[in-house]
C-alpha cells in the first residue's frame, strides 16, 4: 500500500497506468473507488483535471481519458 501511495506520474501515461495496476493488484481489500481515486490523484496535475472534469466511473474509463 505504501509503495500504490507514493507513486505519481513522471512520464507517459501508459508507464503509470503500468506501474499502478502492478502495485494496486498487489493490494488486498482495496475497492475500486479507492482504486480510482488513487489513480487521479497521481496523474499530472494537467492531466487529472481534464479527467476529472469528465467524471470517470471505473478505472477503464479513467485509463482512456488520460491517454487522450
């Protein structure tokens, strides 16, 4: 858990999307809103608030969005 809350997007976003899922796989118990909501929260800020701002539902849906 320490290590899913410490990362952040340095580089591309297929990179973190990697680095996350890998980290957050190894978590147990962690629900899918926590999930996603770790996952925008590390995003680039100029990234995270155009993903935000289309309200994501599910980490797929945020894992577009952000690639876009």
């Amino acid at each position: 858990m320490e290590a899913l809350i410490s990362i952040k997007q340095t580089s591309i976003v297929e990179l973190y999307k990697t680095q996350f899922e890998m980290l957050s796989n190894q978590v147990r118990g962690l629900s899918d809103s926590h999930r996603l909501n770790y996952f925008l929260g590390r995003l680039k800020e100029e990234i995270r608030m155009g993903v935000q701002m289309l309200n994501p539902q599910n980490l797929v849906a945020a894992y577009r969005l952000a690639r876009m």
